[in-house]
C-alpha cells in the first residue's frame, strides 16, 4: 500500500506552488495534501482586501494564528488518515515547514509505535526539502536571531509598519525564491505568495530521533543558503540523529524547478523505509 504524501509547506505560500509537485506524484498513484498554514492563510492575518492587502494594519484582535495552529492543522488532517482511514503517511517539509512536520509527528501517530500496539497506519518518515531543522527547545526565530537579543532581517525579507510584531513579506521573490524558473513563471508563482508572523513555536517534538529522516540539501538556494542545510543536518547528526542525505542542483523551489527529479527522490527515500 503507497502511503499517503501530507506536504507542510513553506511560511509566505498558500498551497498553489506545491500543485505541479502534488499532480506529478498522483499521477503515480500516491495520495497528495497541502493544508493551509493558517500563519500564511491571508484571511486569517487582517489584511482587509486578501485582493489588495494592506500588510500595516496590524494583527487581528486574537492576534495573529501561531505555529501550533499550523500544527493542528496538519494534524487534524493526519487524525482523518490515520486513526480513521488507517494509512501509512510521509510527510514532506519544505523551509519553514520543517518546525511544522516535526511538531506534529508525535509519537502515537508513528507507524513504528503504533505497530508496536497493534494499530495500522501511521507516519512513517519525514523527507525534508531546504528545510528548517531546527533542534528540540527552540524556535525558527529563537535558532536564526543573534543571541544578543538584536533584531536580524535577512535580504529576501521585509517586515511592515509593527515590525517583528507585524507580518512579514518575502522581496525580489522571483530572485531568492523562484530562481531556476523562467522569468514569466517566477513572477506568476510570485504572485501566489501570501505573508506570515514570526515563527515563535518552541519545538518540543523530537521527531528526528524516532522516525526516518531524510534531507535534500538545495545546492544553489539563495534564501537558505546551502551551508545553513548542512549545518543543521550536523547539528542533528552530533546529536546521534541520522539522516538520508540528497541533493539537489536547484534553489528554494526543487517542487518548480526540479519536480520530476524530486518526485523521484520521494519515491526513493519511501522504498527504503521498513514498513
């Protein structure tokens, strides 16, 4: 039985740039998904006209959606494959989703444990694409931010009128984030993207010890650059977590740019799993 591919996408992105990658692996028989992030759902961050947004306005009266939401999210869609439907799911993270995947597979949800209790389906791995692995106690923000307590905005990003207390937009995105592409492809996917808070979540999920773990490390990603890749797989393997290593001749959209490629690689890393 194929399992079922669940993708936590990337903050600033709606599902959209993630289609191609989705139609390609259904047309090989898998089961596909993207939920929503709430954090980079543009009807949930106030921005008054989602046509026209105006990314000043400030967050909405029950502040902005958080990273546990983006996990609940997930979740409840795993509770509807799991523990009803019985599937064996993959997940696959890309950028900031990586803190999403690994949050949300918690052990009773592992195929391994649930096994272990005679129960059927269940996460059977996580495959990492330019993600973010970031280790168990600390956030997105909290990992990349100077410890010293100033405040860093990488060159691909801009935050608006409240600042870090604001919402954040990705610039010059058909440079950093879509580079590999045609230009007129590059500002049509450009234009899908959406914009997000800060990733505050602790990560306090140690998915990377229990589940196969696998990484495809973006060679020429100008948003993450390579080096960051490697460095928080070391992190992890330092740590005695093993990974499956990858790589990829392409920048921060191997779903646009490599798609067939990456659709290969899934397939890889899920024959290689002990189900």
């Amino acid at each position: 039985m194929k399992p079922a591919i669940v993708i936590c996408h990337g903050s600033y992105h709606s599902p959209a740039p993630y289609e191609p990658f989705m139609q390609l692996l259904q047309s090989q028989g898998f089961e596909t998904y993207c939920p929503h992030r709430p954090t980079c759902d543009l009807r949930k961050l106030n921005v008054g006209d989602i046509e026209h947004p105006d990314f000043d306005l400030g967050p909405p009266p029950q502040g902005y959606p958080s990273d546990t939401e983006d996990v609940q999210a997930v979740q409840a869609l795993l509770d509807r494959l799991i523990n009803r439907d019985g599937k064996l799911v993959l997940l696959v993270a890309h950028s900031s989703g990586g803190w999403v995947a690994t949050q949300a597979a918690v052990p009773e949800w592992q195929a391994k444990a649930r096994q272990s209790q005679g129960e059927i389906g269940g996460v059977i791995g996580i495959f990492y694409m330019g993600a973010l692995v970031v280790p168990v106690g600390e956030s997105i923000h909290s990992f990349f931010q100077p410890k010293d307590g100033t405040a860093f905005t990488p060159p691909f990003m801009r935050f608006h009128k409240h600042g870090f207390r604001g919402l954040g937009t990705l610039v010059n995105a058909p440079r950093f984030l879509f580079n590999g592409l045609d230009a007129e492809s590059a500002e049509r996917w450009s234009a899908t993207l959406t914009a997000s808070p800060i990733n505050t979540g602790t990560l306090t999920n140690d998915a990377y010890s229990t589940l196969p773990c696998a990484y495809v490390v973006l060679e020429d990603d100008l948003t993450l650059p390579k080096e960051y890749q490697e460095g928080m797989i070391a992190l992890q393997e330092q740590a005695g977590n093993k990974f499956t290593i990858y790589r990829a001749p392409c920048g921060h959209s191997p779903q646009l740019t490599w798609t067939e490629e990456l659709a290969t690689t899934v397939i890889e890393f899920i024959n290689e799993i002990p189900i």
